[in-house]
C-alpha cells in the first residue's frame, strides 16, 4: 500500500483525545487516549521538543530536509538577518510538514520564544561568538530558557574564539552538541562497527585512516574569504576529515578522548583558484565580492596527524581536502587499515546512476547530488542526502539527548579539539615542519589566510634553517 494511502488509513482508524494532566504540573507531557482497531489504549506521550534555527542558508536547509526523519521534534522559528531566505526555509518547513515555524531577525526575540526550547546554530562563521553571547546572556538573565544547543561545525575560526564560545555556553548552563554530521553518517558507523567487531578482536587494532571530502567550491561568497570563513578549505572542510578519521580509529563505545593527538604536519595551496582565468570566473560568481588576486585561500589541503591509543600504539589519520576537484559531485571517501582487513567508503558509488543522452538538456542545478557539475551522461544520484551524510542520524541523537538531559556523543568539547588540531595544521603548513600536538602559542595563533597575508607561491618555500 502507497505511503499515503497508509497514513489515510492510520487517521481513519486512529481517535485521539488530549488532556494535560494534572500530576504533571508544567511537563509537555500528555496523556493520550488511542482507539486503535477497536482496540483502547493508554499511553504517556513522549515530550516533543521545540526546535529554533539559526541561520537560513545552505546548511540550515540541509538540517530542514533532514527532519522529516526526526522523532520528537519540531521546528518552531528560524532566526536570520536575511528575512527573505528566512521565510523561504520556514514556508519549506511548513511544506515538509516538519513545523511551522515562526521567523526572526533578531536572535534575543527568537530565543525568548517559549517554543524555541533547543538552539541549532548554522549561522556563518564570523556571526557564531556574537550569537553564543547573545544567547547565553537571554538564559541566564531568565528570559530564556533552553534545554539544549547544537552548534554546526566547525566550531571556531581561531582557538581563542573556540574558547570564548565554550565559556559563554557552559557558564549559561546549556547542554551542547557539536554538529559534525560525517560522526553520524550510517555507512560510517557500520563499517567502524563491523571492523571493531569482527577484526580487531581477532587480528588486532586498526592503524590508519584516510579520509577526504572533495567539491568544486563553496555556495557562498563568504566562504571564500579567509577573514569571514577563518581560513579556506582547511577549516572548512578538514575539519570533516579529521574528525571522522579520529573516529574510526576510536575504540568501539569510547570517546574521542581515547585517542591523544601527538603531531600535526599539512600542506596548503590555491591549487585551481589562482589561475587567472578562475580568478576571474571567482569575481563574477561573486558579483566582485571575492578576489584571489588581492587575498586568496587554500583550495587544497591535506594533514597527517598522528595519534596515541589507550594501548600506547602510534596510529595515523591522513585527512584532505579540496575546493578544487570537479567530477560528478560531491566526493566523500573514508578508508581505515588493519592488520587483516581494511573499509572503503565513496559517497558517489551510490547504488543508482541515471544517464542522459546530449539530447536531454536543462538548467544547471543539485538534484542528483551536492555541488553537482554535469546534468548529462551517465551520473550517480543519492536518494537521500539527509541519510548519507549522517544529518538525520546526528539530529535525532541531538533531539534524544537533550530531551532526556544527556550528554550528547559529540559536544563543543570535541568541536574545540577539532578546531585546535585545525588551527595546528595552519600552523604547521606556514612552518613548513612537523609539529608537536598542542604547539606552543596556539592559542594566540591566527592562520595567514585569515588575515589576508598568505601567498599560494609559498607551497614551493622551504622551512627556514
């Protein structure tokens, strides 16, 4: 039977009277009186949790798409200086059937709202201290109350920043997520279950792992500039790579914080984007707002990072990372290696390919796959983003956690990690060296493509003597 005609049914067999019970007090929580099949039943309703957005962009629309798979949860205002894009992700909310939220440009009315009771910030980099503050001041002045906030990565542009926002959360009392959807992904956490369970009790502890994400370049002209984004391609996207390759190596059922990173090295280069030609093609999808003739950004970048184990063994994540790479899409791809066996994840072998002849012809769009380049030929297509890359499985753990008053498996502790080992690589590529983990000064370190002052020439310097 069709979906829909199952749901018909469901509504045409199912009765449902409400009433707020009074031994509750305040609790969301109902009782329900269901009449299912003739056949009556009592149940306490689980609480649903109401979820405000900050940010109305690409990222935001991803976690909205995603919620159509999420228990417990609805979403309940979208917060953005952009009242436009804004009211477009709430008109989608509303037609995914996943909330109808209300919008706000200011982030002190919205997390006042007493339906916004968990905060997902997907708001741009250069915004992210600014909203941290602003909402922990509302919860601890008691005009705002919050059971949870889930913060989209990365976490920080610097160290310093990252610290700042862990304070101003933590002093507020709030519970927090790190939103790195690559921890979550389902192909992900099976292929590091079925390693650990089946490989490592017999030939041993896996000792490396390879992971890359790789696209033709950012949506948004904000990414591209070093100041606003905080780097290039390194901060944005490493930080996926990293974190995942930390994570299949972690031991089953234990933290991040099993593995103790020890040294950092990388490599950064403006590999395609400061070629004159790409420069100018930057210019223009950016209206002039981008110009890597005056300060560019690494589009390509690749880390080693050498990690300790509980056992005292040395194992190694190798993480790149590319705005660069032009192929069908998107391109995520993990590999761990073991003693006896070994995993391999791409995201675009997908289990259907469509072809279209050069017959077929239409508009440039992402309806086959992320950061999407052709729209003819023999092309792969993901059924479900949302599912591949780990958002549903992330927002449903965030929703879960913060309504039972849990910690959650990722959390701005892991992000802050994440963002030190980020800004260690900076560190290391400028060096030309190897460095211990944590170097000296990190906290006060700034990445030159941050501050404008990095040169793509310099991937063929030497580390001074």
């Amino acid at each position: 039977m069709p979906p829909a005609a199952q749901a018909k049914l469901r509504h045409q067999r199912v009765s449902i009277t409400m009433r707020e019970s009074s031994s509750l007090g305040n609790s969301k929580q109902l009782k329900l009186r269901c009449e299912l099949g003739g056949v009556n039943k009592m149940r306490l309703a689980k609480e649903r949790l109401g979820v405000g957005i900050v940010g109305s962009g690409f990222m935001a629309r991803f976690h909205v798409q995603s919620w159509v798979n999420v228990r417990d949860a609805d979403i309940t205002a979208i917060c953005s200086t952009n009242e436009k894009t804004a009211s477009e992700l709430a008109a989608l909310c509303k037609q995914l059937d996943v909330g109808e939220p209300k919008v706000y440009t200011d982030i002190r009315e919205f997390v006042r709202d007493p339906n916004v009771e968990a905060v997902w910030v997907a708001a741009p980099n250069y915004a992210r201290l600014e909203i941290a503050e602003a909402i922990a001041d509302e919860v601890k002045s008691g005009k705002a109350e919050l059971k949870g906030i889930a913060w989209e990565k990365p976490m920080a542009r610097t160290v310093a920043e990252g610290k700042r926002i862990l304070e101003v959360i933590e002093s507020a009392g709030l519970n927090h997520g790190y939103l790195e959807n690559q921890l979550y992904a389902p192909s992900v956490v099976r292929g590091k279950e079925l390693i650990w369970r089946r490989g490592v009790p017999i030939a041993g502890t896996p000792y490396l792992a390879r992971c890359a994400e790789e696209h033709s370049g950012p949506h948004r002209p904000w990414f591209w500039i070093g100041e606003k984004q905080g780097g290039g391609v390194l901060n944005d996207m490493l930080c996926h790579s990293v974190a995942a390759g930390w994570f299949l190596l972690t031991p089953l059922d234990q933290r991040l914080e099993a593995l103790t990173p020890k040294t950092v090295t990388a490599t950064i280069a403006c590999l395609k984007w400061s070629r004159p030609q790409y420069i100018e093609r930057l210019k223009a999808m950016t209206d002039g707002e981008v110009d890597y003739a005056k300060a560019p950004a690494e589009d390509y970048a690749t880390a080693e990072v050498v990690f300790e184990t509980p056992d005292g063994e040395h194992v190694i994540v190798q993480a790149t990372t590319s705005w660069s790479f032009v192929g069908a899409g998107l391109r995520l791809t993990f590999e761990v290696l073991g003693p006896e066996y070994s995993l391999f994840i791409n995201s675009l072998d997908t289990e259907g390919r469509i072809f279209f002849s050069r017959e077929v012809k239409g508009p440039a769009g992402e309806d086959l796959v992320e950061k999407q380049n052709a729209e003819q030929g023999l092309m792969p297509f993901l059924a479900d983003e949302t599912f591949t890359y780990g958002y549903i499985s992330e927002n449903r753990h965030m929703v879960k956690c913060f309504l039972e008053g849990k910690r959650p498996f990722s959390t701005l502790h892991e992000g802050l990690r994440v963002t030190e080992l980020l800004m260690a690589c900076y560190m290391a590529a400028e060096l030309k060296r190897t460095l211990p983990f944590p170097p000296d000064g990190l906290d006060e370190f700034v990445p030159q493509v941050a501050t404008g002052t990095w040169r793509p020439e310099s991937i063929a310097q030497v580390a001074a003597t």
